[in-house]
C-alpha cells in the first residue's frame, strides 16, 4: 500500500471563477471540490437537499478556508429546486462560470431484489439529477457566453460490479449525456466534460457498501488505496480551468484501477 501524496498547492488555476457545486455538504468529492476551488481562487457556492447538513457544511467551510460561502438548498429532482438554484446563484454572483454537478445515489442490491422504487431514485438522483442541473447551466451560461460544467460519473459507467446495476446504468447514462450535450453546448462556447472515479472512500460511501467490499475494491487499486476525495477534486479543478481548454465531451477515468 502507497501512502497518500502531500495535499498540493495551489496555482490559481480558477483565478475570478464563480463556481457552483451541488451536493457539496459532508466529507465527500463535492465538499472537497468546493474547497480545492477556492484554493485556487474561484467564489463557490455550496449546494445540497439537507438543509442542516449544508448550514454545517458552510460553517465548516469557513472554518477551514476563511471564506463563507452561499448555501443554496436545493433537491435535484426537482426541476423548479434546480431552477431556483442557478437563478440565485446568478442573482448573486452575477453569472456561473463553472458548474460541477457532483449529486448522486447509490446502494447496493441485485435487480432481482430490487423494486421499481429502488431503480427509480437512483436514475432520478444521479441521471435526472445531472440532466436537470447541465440543462439549467447551459442556458445560463449560453446567455452570458460561455461557462463550464464538470459531471461526476463512474468508472462503474464502464465496469461490472454487482448489486450495482441502477447506479452503473445511471452512470453510463451520465457519460452518455456528457458526450452528446458536449456537442450541442460547443457551439456557445460552452465545455462539457466528466470524471469517472474509482474508489474515494469518504463517510456517505461507508453507509451504502460494506466494508468487506470496499476492502475488495481496494484490493484492484494499483496503489492498494482509495483515493482520497481531493484527488479526484484535483482532476475536477482540471476540466473547470482554461489548462483543458481544448477538451469537451471527454470522460477522465481517476483511478488506479486496472480495466
């Protein structure tokens, strides 16, 4: 087992960036992202459905970066919760210049057990979800010429795991839409790209997979470690800064992983 590589320092990759991240409350990929990106210069507003859970999320954030940022409440499986969210944030900021739709459901259950209500909130969280909030940040960001959005997929988009056939179906589907939108918001000077991570272990992840399987999945790592949820918030940076200026519609696989 390696052990994991000093935190980095920042470069102010997203100097004057205004940057919106959705289900960014907790200790996950989102909370991390968000905190990358004001490392490296951007104004972030957090985003999450649990209200308290992202009042805290905020007090932490500052606490840890000296900056408190906006918290918007809002459930992506909502069309009018998304709407509102980019309205404020526009309302507030003056614009969204990169738009990093981390929100996702996952669980772990065979189809064969699983009810329709069980697919359903996974697609609807973690495809829906994407859906609604690329389509909101397009049509701001067509306004005001241009932008970009960073989706969080899965290399599970790719890969078989089992028990995992609504979230992989709903991860593929966000790749899918990466790529096709990616052409369609090219036009207006918009980028559309996404990460698919492995394995970042973080507490939410512990609560959907047991630890026997994450000791698998770690196992298939080169490293013989999770990624820790920075790393992946580092390639995030990435996709919303100008050093990928040239890329669009691109899936980025972080991890370690062999295929």
């Amino acid at each position: 087992m390696t052990t994991t590589p000093p935190y980095p320092a920042s470069h102010g990759l997203l100097s004057g960036k205004r940057v919106l991240v959705t289900a960014s409350a907790g200790a996950g990929i989102g909370f991390a992202t968000a905190k990358r990106c004001v490392e490296e210069g951007a104004t972030v507003v957090l985003s999450d459905v649990h209200e308290r859970r992202l009042r805290e999320a905020v007090d932490e954030f500052e606490n840890q970066t000296g900056q408190r940022p906006l918290g918007v409440p809002c459930d992506v499986t909502a069309t009018d919760e998304v709407d509102r969210l980019f309205e404020t944030v526009v309302a507030e900021l003056g614009g969204i210049d990169v738009a990093v739709n981390n929100a996702g459901l996952g669980g772990t259950k065979n189809l064969v057990d699983m009810n329709d209500d069980e697919w359903d909130v996974v697609l609807d969280v973690t495809l829906n979800g994407t859906m609604r909030c690329t389509r909101a940040a397009i049509r701001h960001m067509t306004e005001q010429g241009g932008g970009v959005i960073v989706n969080n997929a899965s290399v599970l988009g790719w890969r078989a795991q089992e028990g995992q056939s609504h979230y992989a179906a709903a991860k593929a589907g966000v790749m899918a839409l990466t790529r096709c939108v990616a052409i369609e918001a090219a036009p207006h000077n918009i980028r559309v790209n996404a990460v698919a991570p492995s394995l970042a272990v973080h507490p939410f992840l512990t609560k959907v997979m047991s630890q026997d399987v994450l000791d698998d999945l770690v196992q298939l790592e080169a490293f013989k470690r999770s990624a820790e949820p920075w790393e992946v918030s580092n390639v995030i940076v990435f996709l919303a800064s100008d050093y990928s200026s040239y890329m669009t519609g691109e899936i980025v696989s972080v991890s370690s992983q062999h295929p």
